[in-house]
C-alpha cells in the first residue's frame, strides 16, 4: 500500500514495542491493554525506519511502503 509519510504515521507497526509496568509485572506490548488503539510508541516511524522505501517516480507529496510487507511486485492483484 502506498502512503504519504503523515499517513504512515497513523498506522501501527507490529514490529514496534513499548514497555510499560502493570499490576501483573513489567512487560512489552505493542497494543494498548483496554484502549482499543495503538501506543503511539508503536506507530509506523515512515522514513524514519530502515524498512521504508520510497517509490520511485514524482508523486507529489512522495509516497514510500513498509519494505518488511515485501516488495510492491509481490502484492496479489485484487479480485
């Protein structure tokens, strides 16, 4: 899927963790316990991250993808 990187930033990345203490003992997550949403530690970094890449070509604004979900040539046609 390609995105601006605002709208990268509003996504959750699975590979992100927070740490975060409870009544159970300390643990990571990447999910916030009873909130719903993401921790905003564990939001897509875009350009920031060493996954990203850009798509070649002039878009405006330029519009990159997460490299860990494969190349954008490994994506399935949609049915």
């Amino acid at each position: 899927m390609l995105l601006t990187e605002a709208e990268a930033r509003e996504r959750w990345c699975p590979f992100a963790r927070t740490y975060a203490v409870h009544e159970t003992g300390a643990a990571t997550h990447n999910r916030g316990y009873g909130k719903g949403k993401p921790e905003p530690d564990c939001l897509c970094l875009a350009s920031a991250c060493m996954a990203w890449r850009w798509m070649p070509g002039t878009f405006e604004p330029p519009l990159g993808y997460c490299g860990l979900a494969g190349s954008l040539g490994a994506e399935r046609p949609p049915e």
